[in-house]
C-alpha cells in the first residue's frame, strides 16, 4: 500500500489494515533509491510471502529489501525476521541489544509468547524462530542510508526492549513508534512482566522532545500531517494525573 512517493505500507493484521496475516504489526518501507529499502518491523512470519507479494502489486522489488530495523522483540513485530533473512540473503537487521538477545536465541519466554498463546494472541502452534541481530544500535545512534538518517531513540515500557527510529529526509520527519504510541495519543497496557507504567510514561515525555511530522504507529492508523498532536494528546493526558487509554 502506497502512502507516499517513497513510502509504503507493505503489512498489516487485523489490529490494522489487514493487509496480510491477522497477528502482523504494521510493516513499513522506505525506498531509499540504490541504498535499497528500508524496512520497520517485520511481523509474525506468518504472513511473509503475502508481504512479499504486496511489494510486487506495488511495483517494489522484493529482493531490493537490505535493511530491516526492529522496534522490539515481540512476535508480531519481529517473528519475521528469520524468514525474511531466509529468502533475502544480504539483509542487515538493526535492533537494539536488549532486542538482539532475545531474538538472537529465539526466546519464547522473553517475549512472553506462551501467555499470549494461553490469551489467544497467536496460534498455538506459532514458533518464535531465532535470527541473528547484525548491528545493535545504542540509544541516540544515528546512521544514514541514502537519503535517509535513522536515529534509535530507547523507548522502554510497552516493553524494556523498546526503542523508536526517527526517520529523515530534506523534506520530512517520520517517527516509527512501534508499540510506544498509537494515533490519538493512545499507549498499549498489558499484563505481562516487561510492561512497565511508569516507563511507558516516561519514554512518552522523551517522544514529545523530538519534532516529527508524521507518525507510523505498529498498529492502527499511521498520520501523515500534524503527527506530533497524538504525543502531544498522551502528554496533556498525564498532565492531568492520568494515564493516556490503552488500545487493549
């Protein structure tokens, strides 16, 4: 799905757009010309050739595909990364360390997967599948891939592993949120071991630091325009003593 010249949505499940398997995240590309593309996040696995399969209807190449940027290890947003480095050989895949760990061993436990079996997040018979981290990025860490600077911004509370990516050009500023914010300032609460309140509110207030024109949320609606207002939104929520709602 074509969002813009050189943006694209090319996966999304049921907590999104639906593009490919239900239990994917939101799964964006940046063509950064002979750099290659540049992909956030890569879903379950279970719908990898659906997502492949969306590059082509769009007039992408999938093979042009070299880099991919994990916001956290959780199995819908980086269960995907084994099997898109199987059919894409020279793939680079960033993640932050605390990331890196657990998808580098596959561990289930980490990623709480057999709770979310039990609550019927993920099909029972799902495996997290191990896949080598090939650059950790430090928070604050910027690299440019063509016309692109990328910089990690640790974001820990949805998860302790959590890091968002500032993404930008001459023209724009993307922030790719993963599961840190959602469209209207919305944040996800769960009841799992690396879910902290107070984290998740205090990486809120770091976001609202960084000037951005659009948001790319893991889940529900991306917002091209005028992005910044969802993080401004949870921050005038905790303003109030509150917390900003959870899409859960």
């Amino acid at each position: 799905m074509r969002i813009e010249s050189h943006l694209y949505c090319i996966g999304s499940g049921a907590f999104g757009f639906d593009l490919s398997d239900p239990y994917d995240c939101n799964v964006y590309l940046f063509d950064a010309g002979e750099a290659g593309y540049i992909v956030f996040d890569s879903g379950t696995g279970l719908g990898i050739e659906r997502i492949l399969e969306i590059c082509r209807q769009d007039g992408l190449v999938p093979q042009h595909i070299a880099h991919l940027f994990l916001t956290h290890a959780h199995s819908d947003h980086a269960g995907g990364a084994a099997h898109l480095r199987e059919r894409l050989p020279g793939l680079t895949i960033y993640a932050s360390a605390a990331t890196a760990r657990i998808l580098s061993t596959g561990d289930e436990l980490a990623v709480c997967l057999p709770q979310a079996k039990a609550a019927g997040m993920y099909p029972p018979t799902y495996v997290y599948r191990a896949c080598p981290v090939d650059r950790m990025l430090q928070d604050g860490e910027s690299l440019q891939i063509g016309r692109y600077t990328i910089q990690a911004i640790a974001t820990p509370g949805h998860s302790h592993d959590h890091q968002c990516y500032l993404v930008c050009d001459h023209a724009r500023r993307y922030l790719v949120s993963g599961d840190a914010l959602f469209f209207g300032g919305k944040i996800i609460l769960q009841n799992t071991y690396d879910c902290s309140v107070p984290d998740t509110l205090a990486s809120l207030r770091r976001l609202a630091g960084y000037a951005f024109d659009a948001l790319l949320a893991g889940h529900l609606n991306f917002s091209l325009h005028n992005g910044y207002r969802h993080v401004a939104a949870a921050c005038a929520m905790m303003d109030k003593l509150r917390c900003p709602p959870s899409i859960l």
